[in-house]
C-alpha cells in the first residue's frame, strides 16, 4: 500500500461507519510523543565477524530522545458508552547509542549502498510514522465530567527512517585511510583534501534514498481519560502501547546468522517492534441526526460527548 491510496481507504471506512448513525460526532486535534521500547521476537544472531569486532561493554540498548508530532481524528458516536474513530497521524521516534554492536547488517550487500567500511561510533536514529488508524474508545462513568476509557487500535502505517552516526569521527576515518604523513623531499606534513563520506548508514522513505517509505501494520491499545471543559469543548489524554511489524523503527534492518552446508549465511530476520505513545489534545462535538434521541425526543445523557439542551 502507498500513500496513494490513503483516500480510498478513507472513503472505505466512511462507508462502513456511515451505517452507524451517530447523533454526536467529535473532532480532535492533537500532539503526541513516542519512544521506541524494544524489539520483539526472536533476536539476531550476530555473526563470526560481528561478534569478533564488538566490545564486550558495547550494548544494542538505544536511548530515547523527546519527540512531537501531530493528529486528527473525527469520533462517531456507536453506542452509549463508545465511539468509534477514524484518525490521520504523523509521528517521530529518535534515539541514539554511544557504544553500538557491530550490527549483521553491516556485513551485508546493502550497506555497501551507504558506507564501505564501519566505523566504531555513537549512533542515531530518526523515524517518522505517517498513520491511518481506526480507533475504539470505551468510556466509563455516565454522567461525570471526567470519563475514563479504555482504547484499541488499529493501525497501517508509513514508515521512513535515518540511521547515520551521531558525531562522525572525522580523526578516525582519516587514521583508517593510511596517508602517508610527510613528504619525503621536504620533511614535511603533506596537506590533504580529504572528502568525508556520506554519514547515512542506512535510509528508507526519507530524502537520503529513493526508496519508499515501508508499509506496516500496528495493532495496540491503551487507556485514557475525557475531560468536559463546557458544552462542546473537551480535553482528552491516552497513552497507548502498539505493536508495529517492521523491524527498522530503530533505523537498523535485522539480519541473523546461520550456517548452511559449512557456509556462513545471513538471512533477513523479521521482527517486530514495541512503542509506547502519549498524546493530548482537544475535542470540538456536534449534534447531528435523529438516532440518538430517546422516546420524547430528548437527547441521551449517557453519550460521552453529551451536551445539555
């Protein structure tokens, strides 16, 4: 799936959630804040060569940096207590780490797309997310202005990702290059021009590759709380846990080690990655249609987005 085809999805869903007939729908702006956790499933094995050219102190531990992004969501209303969202998002996931493995990935073809050599250096990833999700919400305590729920989530999302050194060690790679330091005929430091590579390690869906961005899935849920400020104002808080299946959220592809008829092999290792995400915004309700009237025709205060008349 491509970004393409994002309006037809939409227009899908807008079918499917036309049949609802939703007295109040709401409309949410908001920021949101993630931080890639961990890796799951079944880890790499790093290969021979890999593993010789590690550290023991060194660590695949990434260290999570603040990020901000944006989303907008429009609710329907599908029950007394519930509602059902359809939600467009664009997020961030950045970390960094000081003292790196030396990856698999390294020893691979498609490194060589980037760097000839690796050099022992902090790392850092950037990650963005664009999102299409679809939301369910259920709420808690009928009439209070505070109504807690619970969420889950669905998700298909738009991958692209950085993964370059953190500070390029420009004395290291100039040691690596074995120039020669004097001139023979004068006794003196020869002066080089020495160009510095690209500092990308890897890169897809962004500006550094022309490869599109990586379409995943991510399923998840959370908790959170609704906040009524008046009659059609609300402030709403989550924090939801997803599950996403692409393995390069941390800007690194995985790759395993295995050995096959006496031959070193790395093979592509499919994984999946952990995210945890706050956000926070406002929610603007409207009245619309005829189906969440009671028998005299009053409206039912037990919606969450209820508002007096």
């Amino acid at each position: 799936m491509t970004l393409r085809k994002i309006p037809l999805l939409l227009f899908l869903i807008f079918v499917v959630i036309g049949s609802a007939k939703s007295q109040l729908i709401g409309f949410r702006l908001g920021v949101n804040s993630n931080v890639f956790v961990n890796e799951l499933g079944t880890s790499d094995v790093p290969h021979p060569d890999a593993l010789a050219a590690t550290p023991a102190i060194n660590t695949q531990k990434f260290v999570p940096q603040p990020t901000i992004g944006v989303e907008a969501e429009i609710l329907f209303q599908v029950s007394p207590m519930s509602h059902f969202g359809v939600e467009l998002e664009y997020s961030k996931l950045k970390g960094y780490n000081n003292t790196p493995p030396v990856y698999n990935y390294y020893l691979t073809p498609y490194f060589n797309q980037f760097q000839d050599s690796y050099i022992d250096a902090p790392v850092a990833f950037n990650t963005t997310l664009f999102n299409v999700a679809v939301n369910w919400k259920y709420f808690f305590f009928k009439t209070s202005p505070l109504k807690p729920f619970v969420k889950l989530t669905g998700v298909v999302a738009f991958v692209g990702t950085d993964f370059q050194y953190r500070e390029f060690p420009v004395e290291e790679y100039v040691n690596q290059l074995e120039l020669p330091g004097f001139d023979p005929n004068t006794n003196a430091m020869i002066d080089y021009a020495v160009e510095l590579p690209n500092t990308i390690l890897y890169a897809r869906g962004t500006s550094n590759t022309d490869q599109e961005k990586w379409p995943a899935f991510h399923l998840g849920g959370g908790v959170g709380f609704d906040y009524s400020i008046n009659e059609r104002w609300s402030f709403q808080v989550d924090g939801t846990a997803t599950v996403i299946n692409s393995g390069i959220i941390n800007g690194v592809p995985n790759f395993t080690y295995e050995k096959v008829d006496e031959k070193d092999m790395l093979r592509y290792n499919n994984r999946s990655s952990l995210t945890l995400q706050i956000s926070a915004g406002l929610v603007y309700s409207i009245s619309v249609g005829e189906s969440g009237k009671g028998p005299r025709g009053e409206t039912d205060p037990n919606l969450p987005f209820y508002r007096k008349k």
